[in-house]
C-alpha cells in the first residue's frame, strides 16, 4: 500500500488504498460482463403460453340496441332539463308561507281583567 497525497480540488481528503480484489487485472483477462453471467445462468423451464382466445364475434343486434339506447337516455335527459325548466318558470309566480315553522313572535295577549 502507498500513499498519494490529494489532488488539488478533489475534496482534500487522503486516497485510500485499493483493496486486491479491486486491483487492475494482468492483461488478457477481463472482468465478465453483466450480460454475460445473466445467460450463463440455466433459466427454468417454463410451459409454452396458450394463444390468447379469439375474440367473440360482433352480433349487429347487439350494436343496434346499444346505439338505440344511448339515443334514448339522450332524449330522457333532454326532456329531464326541459320540463325542469318548465317547473321552476311556473313556481315562480307562486306566493308561498311557511306554515310549519310557527310564528316567530308570539302575539300580545289581552290584559285579564279579574274582579
């Protein structure tokens, strides 16, 4: 092991040494890649995939009853906002009184006038 003093501008702290296992390799050898120890490896066997099922086939009923439908919900919600409308424009001509609240003063009674 040697030592080396810093560099200037890398950190000012001393070097260590390198470990062995970490030294150069004499040349000729080099060290294996990654790639290369994931295919030395035996993968397990695995069971071939099924194919994925066909699709199910398109009945045009279906299609025309979904369409039909769609349009319907369409009207309702159109005929929904109309007559809501329609509603409120004819309350609003309406005078109302809560009559289940009770009255909020309580009106003044009569002096009694007892012999």
């Amino acid at each position: 092991m040697e030592y080396r003093p810093p560099r200037a501008g890398s950190g000012g702290g001393a070097r260590r040494p390198v470990p062995s296992d970490r030294r150069p390799r004499p040349a000729g050898q080099q060290r294996p890649r990654l790639a290369d120890l994931r295919t030395e490896r035996i993968a397990p066997e695995r069971a071939p995939r099924r194919p994925a099922p066909p699709p199910p086939p398109q009945r045009p009923g279906l299609v025309a009853g979904r369409v039909a439908l769609g349009l319907l919900s369409a009207l309702v919600l159109a005929a929904t906002g109309y007559y809501w409308q329609v509603a409120d424009d004819f309350s609003d001509g309406l005078t109302t009184t809560d009559v289940i609240a009770g009255p909020t003063e309580r009106p003044r009674t009569a002096p009694s006038t007892s012999s």
